[in-house]
C-alpha cells in the first residue's frame, strides 16, 4: 500500500510555488527598452546621477507592467508613479534639512499613511509601496541634484515605460493586422475571456469543476470590467469600437448570469449549450459577425435565459451600441472608511513599525561606522517596505524569498561585475535585468534577484563601488525587523485586514440578494450588485488564502473564516439562481427557498465560531427571510417557509 506524499507546511509550499503562463514577450521588449536606455542617456549627457534617477523610476514602473488594456495601464504605472515623485521629494528635502531623530519620525509616519492606503487594493498598495522606497531613496542617496529635479527626472523616467506601454504594438494585435489597430487588443482579448470563461463553466455543469470555473468566470469579468473602466477623455465611450466593446461586456452578463444557474443546479447541460459562447468569443477576438448560433434548448428556466442571452447578445453584436459597465465606483468617504477601518489600521500600524524601526536602526548603524566608508543607508527601510506587504504573500514566505533573491543577485552581480566593462557592461546588465523583470514577478525570490542586480549596477554606475556584501547585511537585519513586526500585537483586533474584507463581502452578498428579493425585474441594477457581490467575495477569498498559509501564530487568528466565505460563495450563486428563477416564473420554488434558509442557518453558525459578528450593513439574514417568503407568495400562494 503506498502511503500519500507528506504535505508541505502552507508557509513552505507558498515560498516554493511560483506562478505559470506564457512569457510576456511585449513586457520584455518595454523592459529592455526602459532603463537601460535612459542610464545611457544620462551618461552619455554627463548628468549620470540623472540617468540613474531615471532609470530607478523606469524600474518601479516595470515592477507594476502587467498584463491588461492600455487604458488600465495608466492608473496601474501612473498613480504609483506621482506617489514615488513626491516620496522622492519629501525625503529628499528631509534628508538635507533635519536631523536623525526627526527623519525618523517623519519616515514613520509615513509608514502609517503610506500602509492605511494600502488597504485600498493592488493600486493602493503600489501607490503606497512607491512612496515609502523613494522617500528612503531620496533620504538616503543624497544626490547632488535639488530635490525637484530628482522628482521630476523619476517622473520622466516612469512616464518613459508608460509611454512604451501606450505606443507600442504587442504581439495579439499584431496577428490580427492593421484593420483592427492595436488600441483595444487588451480590452478585446479580456472581454472575449469572459464568453471563453462562460462557456467553459457550461461545459463543467454537474461535475466537481464546477466551482473552480465559476471562480475563473469572475475573475475574467473583473479583468474585462478593469480593462473598459480605465481612464478617458470622455465619460462614455467615445468611438465606434469602444462603444461595440462596450455592448459586448453588457451582452457577456445575462449570460454570466444564466451559466451561473445552471451550474448551481449541479446538473449537467447539452453540449451544444457552451458553443454559442464559444463562437461569440472568437467574433470578439477577430471583429467578426458572431455567424449562425447553436439551436436553444429551453427545457429549465436557466436554459431558457441562456438561450436568451444568446439571443440578445448576437443583437448587441451587430448593433455595436454600447452597454453600461456595471461597475460600482466608491467614492472619497468610501475609501476613507477603507484606510481609517481596521484593516487600514492594523496594515499601517505594521508599515509603519517596520518602516520607522528599520530606518532607525539604519541612521544609527551608519553614523556608528558599521557601514564603512560609503553613507548610503537606504537599503535596509526600503527593504522593509517590501517585506512587510501582505499581498506579496505570507510573512515567512515573503522573507524567505527576500533573503534568497537578494543573496542570489548579490552574488550573480559580484561576478558578473568582475568581467564586465564600466559602465557600457553595466548599463546593458541593468538593460538586461529590465527585460527579465516580467518574468521574474512569477516569485517574489526572482524578482527580488533581479531587481538588487539592477539596483546594484545602478549604483555603481553612480559611483558606488563595491556593495554587494553590504546589501546581504542589510537584507537580513530587514528581514529580522519584519518578522518581528509581523508578530506583535496591534492595537484592536488581529487579522483587522481580512474581517473586514469579508464583512464587506457579507454586506454585499446581503444587498446583492435584498435587491433580487424585492426588485427581481430591475436587471440593470441587479447585474452591478452581483458583480459587486462577486468582486468583494474573490479580494476576501485571496487575503484569506494568504493569511491561512502564515505561521500557525498568525494563521490561527483567522481560522474559520475560510469557511464563511465557502458559505457567502454558495449564498451568492444561489442568490443568482433565484434571479434568473424569479425572471421566468415570477415566483421561487421550494427548493430556492430552503437552500437559502440553510445557507443563513450555516452561515450564522460558521461566523460564531471564527468569532465574527453580523454584518455591518443595512440587511442580514434575519432581516431578508420576510422577503424570501413574499418572493415565494408572489405567483404560487407558496406558504411561508420556516
């Protein structure tokens, strides 16, 4: 009998995983072309410490080049990168004009907004991320430039990859040929992953696969919904293949939503049913008529709305008029009860804790002499800053990888350095580690690998000889501080960041339902509260997937609430269920009535024991059973359920 493979630790199994794909050859090609050639550039204008200045805002923004649309690219490069500029600027000034005790305490506090912000999401936290480095940065460098100037040269050097982001063609719109362009190829590519994602969750109906497609289709309609909701000129589409894309997203959620209930009867469905979306997604990607349909089978409320969909969206597909995104925007007060919750709280209390302690004990280990000759003393906050976020992944995985990378490049660079000529050899390795930092992201040790190789012949392009060794030091004694951070109690309640993306996730799950309830035939609505329910439900998911695989220390602070999420994931599909239900018969069934009455009593129960409370929002479980009992009254004369 064969025994199972004994399972790896979470906090190991994370350090030791890395994520799979195709190769982004586009993001290479902008990488190589990005710091390199502004280095040279400052070199060969006799301004080098310019060029360098240049090159580390190109590098940051390369950190943040990731897969999407252009328009979302300028958020995603842009905001981080005027958060850099004025973290640039302030530490620059604060580094010439006050002295230890002060500069630190003002790098602290900018620990504490730089992570409250943070918890925002992704963009936040590089917008965050950018402004805590470049304030260490621009304290510690002392550059010969005023402050202004670096600030500026950074932007200069962050707007050039922008830039190289929005002009040049990537290799999917290449294939399609001038008569499409390439302004929309990464719009067109994500909103035909949505009809791919529906048909493929049509093919899993009935089986175990079930959840996992679902899970892809929400996030295939969160990446379509970023790629058309990015900036613009105009406040509505303002051309004829915006706006074509545009109504093909509208078209894609009756059909999200269709697919969703059939999956959630766990039964499976004629074959034929995934074509349709299949055909729709290949005219998205070629700008072709969606052509002849496959025949509707109309046997279940849910085929019947698939059917349809399918039928609307073959209209909105030769009209080409546009459709609302259905995107929920929060607003200042939103976001301001995000950053002064306990989530902002607790991420920048810890920030602010690491960022402060190392920059202290940076300022004193330099003006002690342990650094030698050299007064740079950056390195051990600004490396900090990057061990002590969470959605880098778990604590122990993220210093362990820190640890590896930076020994690794450290170690790469010191020979490579050796052979190489001064400075044509070390503007190409610096050229070079650009290219590689698309591919490098898949593992926060590889990235960490190639951005210290960078770093360090950026700096001896400056002027700094010799400071591989030094950078190893500095990297454990940041590694030390963050663990220790990373396990001291705050203020409140432990695991503030991932309670509160799930009491969000609750809130929306409840609106999402009430609204399902009491207006089942106010679709347009309705498909905004369910991409909202999906959205907060897939951000709580993920910081509890990387809570889970901290240290048991940590870990068990948020036990438990794995499970509610599984709950509020199957309250959602069934809230799904019931609204394409309601739309074809007026009325809910037996069985919707008590899958929901189970999912509150199970979701009640899950809750007490990870130690949460109810919901903050306006509706509960206890609150909505009238509604679910009016909902099964409306067309039957059903009595009420218990």
């Amino acid at each position: 009998m064969n025994r199972p493979a004994p399972r790896l630790p979470p906090w190991i199994a994370h350090a030791l995983s890395a994520q799979r794909g195709p190769v982004p050859w586009s993001a290479v090609v902008r990488g190589a072309l990005a710091a390199g050639p502004l280095l040279l550039a400052g070199v060969l204008a006799g301004r080098t410490s310019l060029g360098v200045v240049a090159a580390l805002g190109a590098m940051l923004a390369g950190v943040n080049d990731r897969p999407g649309s252009r328009r979302a690219s300028v958020g995603r490069l842009g905001l981080p990168a005027l958060a850099g500029a004025a973290g640039l600027l302030a530490g620059s000034y604060a580094g010439r004009h006050t002295g230890a005790v002060t500069l630190t305490l003002l790098l602290t506090l900018l620990g504490l907004l730089g992570g409250a912000v943070s918890a925002v999401g992704p963009v936040a936290s590089a917008v965050g991320t950018q402004l805590l480095v470049t304030s260490a940065l621009g304290a510690g460098m002392m550059l010969p430039e005023p402050g202004w100037e670096s600030a500026l040269l950074y932007l200069v050097g962050a707007g050039w990859l922008l830039g190289l982001r929005l002009l040049l063609p990537t290799p999917s719109s290449a294939a399609r040929g001038a008569r499409l362009g390439y302004r929309f190829d990464g719009e067109r590519a994500a909103v035909a992953g949505v009809y791919e994602a529906v048909a493929a969750l049509l093919d899993a109906a009935g089986t175990p696969g079930a959840t996992a497609r679902r899970a892809a289709l929400t996030a295939a309609l969160d990446q379509a919904q970023d790629a058309l909701a990015g900036p613009r000129l105009r406040r509505h589409a303002g051309s004829a293949a915006e706006r074509r894309l545009h109504a093909q997203y509208a078209a894609a959620l009756p059909l999200a939503e269709a697919a969703t209930a059939l999956a959630w009867a766990e039964r499976p469905v004629p074959a034929r049913a995934g074509e349709g979306p299949r055909r729709l997604a290949v005219a998205v990607r070629a700008g072709a008529p969606t052509g002849p349909l496959p025949a509707p089978a109309r046997t279940v409320p849910a085929l019947r709305a698939l059917d349809d969909a399918l039928l609307r969206a073959a209209e909105a597909f030769d009209s080409g008029e546009g459709g609302r995104l259905h995107t929920r925007r929060r607003g200042a007060r939103a976001l301001l009860r995000i950053v002064l919750g306990a989530g902002g709280r607790e991420y920048g209390f810890r920030v602010a804790a690491s960022f402060g302690a190392s920059a202290a004990l940076a300022q004193a280990l330099h003006r002690t002499g342990w650094y030698g000759p050299h007064p740079h003393w950056y390195w051990l906050p600004a490396t900090a800053v990057f061990l002590v976020k969470p959605d880098l992944g778990p604590l122990v995985s993220r210093v362990l990888s820190r640890a590896a990378g930076t020994v690794l490049g450290a170690l790469v660079f010191a020979g490579v350095a050796a052979v190489v000529p001064r400075p044509g050899g070390l503007i190409a390795v610096v050229a070079l580690c650009g290219a590689l930092i698309p591919v490098a992201a898949r593992h926060f040790a590889a990235l960490t690998a190639v951005i210290t190789a960078l770093v360090l012949a950026l700096l001896m392009v400056g002027g700094e000889p010799g400071a591989s060794w030094n950078r190893i030091g500095e990297t454990l004694l940041a590694c030390a501080l963050v663990l220790i951070a990373g396990h001291l109690p705050v203020p409140g309640e432990r695991a503030g960041g991932v309670r509160a993306r799930l009491t969000v996730a609750a809130d929306a799950a409840y609106t999402y339902l009430a609204h399902v309830l009491d207006e089942p035939g106010e679709r347009a609505r309705r498909w905004t509260l369910r991409r909202d329910a999906y959205r907060t439900l897939a951000e709580a998911q993920a910081a509890i997937g990387r809570a889970a695989a901290e240290l048991p220390a940590l870990a068990r602070h948020t036990e438990g609430t794995a499970e509610v999420a599984a709950t509020l994931e199957r309250l959602v599909d069934t809230t799904t269920a019931c609204a394409v239900h309601l739309d074809d018969t007026g009325s809910l069934d037996l069985r919707h009535r008590e899958r929901l009455e189970q999912l509150f009593t199970e979701l009640a129960a899950r809750r007490r024991r990870a130690g949460l409370g109810t919901a903050d929002g306006g509706r509960t479980p206890e609150g909505l059973s009238g509604a679910i009992s009016r909902a099964g009254r409306k067309e039957t004369g059903v009595t009420q359920i218990r």
